[in-house]
C-alpha cells in the first residue's frame, strides 16, 4: 500500500513538473509572436501543446467524485470543488491562454488550428478556475470573435451559449445582491458578437441564449443601442423589436418591418463519439455528470449534449443518470398567444417564457403568451422562478439605469438618421475641404440609417409619455433630438411621411401637461414648415378644449 502510494506521489510530481513546463512554453509563444522575435511559433505548434492541456484536464476531471458543474453554480461552493483537483497551476494556464488570444494577429501560419484548441481547452478548464477567472471567461470567449478567422465563429458561439454561459452569468455569490461581474459583462459579449460577425443567426443564437439566463437583458440591450458601435447598434435595434411583445401594437406594422433573421441558424449536434447519426442528429438532451460526459465524449468538455436516440441508450446502462431538455431556438416570433388552450379575447402577445416547464407546451421552444394566459402561468403560486420578458414598461417606471439606458438608446438611434433622396441644404453652399481630406465610405446603409431613426421615434412615442413628474433635463434631450431628426428627414419622401404621421402624435405626447413647452414647440414646428417643407401640418386645434 505504501508503495502504491509512493508511486502516485511521484506520478503527481511528474505531471505537475509537465504541466508547468508546457506553460512556460506558452509564455514563451506568445513573448516571441509580441515582440516578433524571429523564428516566429506556428499556430499548429501552439495548438498541439494546448491539446496536451485540454487532455490533462479530461483526465484530471474523470477522477473528481463530486460533479463540478453542479457546484459551479453557487460560489460557495468554490472552496470545496477546488480542494476535489490536484495541485496544478490552473491560474497560469488562464492567464497564458488568455495572452496567446491577444497575440492571435501576429500569428502567420495555423490560426484555424490555433483556435479550434484555444476553444477546447477554454471548455474543458471551466470546472477548474476561480472565480475572478469565472467572471472573466465569458468576454475572452466573445473576444475570440474579433480576432479568430470567421469559420470558427459558429464553434466560439456553441462554445458560449452551452459551456460558458449557463454556469457563470447565473452563479450566486453570498451576501452580493447585485449581479455578479459576468453577469454585468452581457452588454460588452453582445456587443463583441454582435459587431464583429456578420451572421444574423449568430446574433439571434446569442441573444436568445442570454433571454433564457437573464431576466434583465433588455437592460444590456438597450445600452448597446445606447453606447455600442454603429454594427452593434443597428443589430441590437432590430431583436429588440424581433424579439420583444410590441409595447403600442398599433404604433407601427411589426410584419411589413421585420424579417426572419434565423434562417441560418446552424443546428447543435450530438456530442457522442459513437452516435450513429453522427454529424445531422440534432442534440435534445443534457447530462451534467463529467464521468458520463468524458466518457462518452473523450475530447468535449462537460456537459455532454446527446441526441434523442444516444441519451436512451445511455439511459439504459445508467438508469440512475439524470437527462434534462434542451431549449430548442425560436422558430417563428409569434404576436399572439400560443397557449392552445388560451380562452382571452385580447390574444396580442404580451410576454415570453423561457422556463423549461413552459416550453414544454410548445415543443421545448419559448412560448409567447398573452396577459391573461400570463398572469395564470406566473403568479404568487406558480412560475416565480420562470425567466419571462415581457412588453417594456414606461420610461418612467423602469429603474434608473434601464432610464438612462433608454433615453441614450432614443437618442443614438434618431442621431442615426440620414436624408434619402435630397441633400441637406446645409451642405449645399461651398464649403473649404481640406486639400488631402478623404471621404470614406459609409459603413451603414442610407436604408438602415433611416430605419433605426424610425425605431427612435417609435420608442420615443411609445415609451416616453410625459408626466407631471418628468424631469425637463430628460424632455429637453428628447425634443432636441427630436428636431434634429426631424431636420434631417423633412428632405426625404419617406422621412416626409413619417414626420406627417407622428409630428402631431408627439405634440400632444410632449406637451400634454406643459403650455410653455407648447407654445415653444408649435414655434420651432412652424419654423422648420417654412424652412423646410411646405407640405407639413401641424394640428393644434385639439388644444383650444384643454
């Protein structure tokens, strides 16, 4: 016995003396790649070193009694699941992988490869980080996005939305009642993803996987409309309005205005080495247990995502192991009720569910439900601990972040809006251009600089109804950007359309509890007719029965 014991001793010092050396040698990969110290390191080598990592772990993690993804979710549980590894540096491999990520430019040869093993050892030292490293390894992954070559983005999405996210933005923290530091990262993954790929289905995957963890992700997506980049931006606009119930169902034709956006979405697979639909069966079941999942699956790192046929013959020779649905992507954005059972004669939709125990009346997708059907699904008695988006509330009853948010999106989205058919008289005089000015190309079609203004405007009469509590530094930003909005599209025939149709809505939305900011606003309104267009009406007879 106690030789056996002496020679797992050595065999521990062995690999942990192996462990560090490899590490040095990433150090070492990415020192030279920086500093383009010559002969440079090729992608290949770098990725067969990090294979040996993703190995290691595998292997260290067949061995653990306890199951780590379980503890995961709570970080009190941090001490204990550490304590169930060997002593191995865990904390430089991060760091040295997290460097070699942002030397990936500077790589020549081997990208794809580097990537590909970049992305499995990432997955497979999940279970082994702590937990500033857990909070941190959402937005490396996103990060990925920006520097990885394009066929990888659909494998660094996998990677996000079924290893990465559903065991960090959702950990709890003791005596912390503000979202933890993952959780808080959502904006800044969105808008990475978001801005550097082109795949409306990569945004549509994302998004929803984050609907499904996070009550509150309108909140992040306001503020990457607010304060994100112009791709971001246009890209957050659109699911916002994809996504969300309509908040005014009359206020604009939700059919005529989107598209389908998920038609590409690439299906998530069976991980199982040996599944006998290799390659088109699509995964429909979870396992959490780590034995099962390196089993079954030598090189993916748990959990282990099975197609129907695979989780029932595993099933049987482990009776004892637990299998869970998956939540399968939207097929369609439905505006009405999809309760089949729904008995309410106003059957708009009004919210949407992304609990397992919903889905599972609409085929283990998220179901949309009406406010009737709602209130019976989630109430003091049942669904508490449903994660459900409903229509957004009045500016004035969010809180004051989602406010800020709201009101800066507002504003970003109208400042986007550009003339289509006439030029900014403006611009028309002669201006002095510097001799070596150079003119670069708008990265923003005209056609989506004019429609994120429309959803400025629809967002700001469905939304921004002032009351007597409004502040005026708010209602002030608003109708300034207001005008310029209005500045900007009175040249246009679809602008023209648009300032015909809602100038007089938002007149009385703006003024209907002040007279000066009336009689300030009908004298600019009148000012821009006379300058602008002929053709514009502003009707103010409602306000002599006020």
């Amino acid at each position: 016995m106690q030789g056996s014991f002496k020679i797992q001793l050595i065999n521990m010092g062995t690999r942990a003396a192996a462990f560090t050396a490899k590490i040095r040698s990433l150090y070492d990969a990415q020192l030279r790649l920086t500093h383009n110290i010559q002969p440079l390191p090729l992608g290949t080598d770098i990725a067969n070193t990090i294979k040996y990592f993703s190995q290691t772990l595998l292997s260290v993690l067949k061995d653990v009694p306890r199951s780590p993804l379980e503890m995961l979710r709570d970080a009190d549980n941090d001490g204990d699941r550490m304590a169930l590894y060997p002593n191995l540096d865990y904390k430089s491999l991060f760091n040295a992988i997290s460097g070699l990520v942002d030397a990936t430019p500077h790589l020549q040869y081997g990208t794809q490869a580097f990537g590909q093993s970049v992305l499995q050892c990432l997955g497979c030292l999940l279970p082994f980080l702590e937990y500033d490293m857990i909070d941190n390894l959402p937005f490396l992954v996103a990060y990925c996005v920006a520097v990885f070559p394009v066929a990888l983005h659909q494998e660094i999405l996998h990677l996000l939305c079924y290893y990465i996210l559903p065991f960090t933005i959702t950990r709890k923290y003791a005596g912390m009642e503000e979202e933890s530091q993952a959780s808080q990262s959502v904006a800044a993954i969105i808008m990475m993803v978001f801005q550097h790929s082109s795949n409306p289905a990569h945004h549509c995957q994302l998004l929803e996987c984050l609907m499904s963890m996070k009550q509150s992700v309108v909140k992040d997506i306001l503020c990457v409309i607010a304060y994100g980049t112009w791709g971001a931006r246009l890209s957050a606009a659109k699911l916002l309005f994809y996504y969300w119930p309509p908040f005014d169902a009359k206020l604009f034709d939700r059919k005529g205005l989107l598209c389908k956006f998920s038609n590409d979405l690439v299906p998530f697979l069976c991980q199982r080495d040996m599944c006998p639909n290799a390659g088109s069966a699509e995964a429909a079941k979870v396992c959490y247990d780590h034995c099962i999942s390196v089993t079954f699956a030598s090189d993916s790192p748990p959990p282990l995502y099975l197609c129907i046929e695979c989780a029932n013959e595993i099933h049987r020779e482990h009776p004892n192991q637990r299998f869970f649905d998956i939540l399968h992507p939207q097929q369609q954005v439905s505006m009405v009720c999809e309760n089949k059972n729904c008995r309410s004669t106003d059957k708009a939709a009004y919210s949407i569910c992304f609990s397992n125990e919903c889905a599972s009346y609409n085929g283990n997708h998220p179901i949309r439900y009406c406010q009737q059907c709602h209130g019976n699904r989630h109430n003091s008695r049942r669904g508490g601990d449903h994660v459900v988006h409903t229509r957004l509330p009045l500016a004035w009853q969010m809180d004051s972040d989602m406010q800020t948010n709201l009101v800066e999106a507002i504003i970003s989205l109208l400042k986007e809006a550009k003339p289509i058919n006439m030029e900014d008289p403006d611009s028309s005089t002669e201006q002095l251009k510097p001799p070596l000015s150079v003119e670069l190309p708008d990265p923003i079609s005209v056609e989506d600089r004019q429609l994120l203004g429309r959803y400025g405007v629809w967002l700001m009469v469905g939304l921004c109804t002032p009351n007597p509590d409004t502040p005026d530094e708010i209602l002030g930003r608003l109708l300034s950007v207001l005008f310029h909005w209005f500045h900007v599209t009175s040249f246009s025939y679809t602008g023209e359309f648009l300032v015909n149709s809602y100038l007089n809505m938002i007149l009385r939305l703006f003024v209907y509890n002040n007279k000066c900011t009336l009689v300030a606003f009908i004298i600019i309104c009148f000012f821009f007719r006379g300058v602008y267009n002929e053709n514009l009406t502003v009707d103010v007879s409602w306000f002599s029965t006020k």
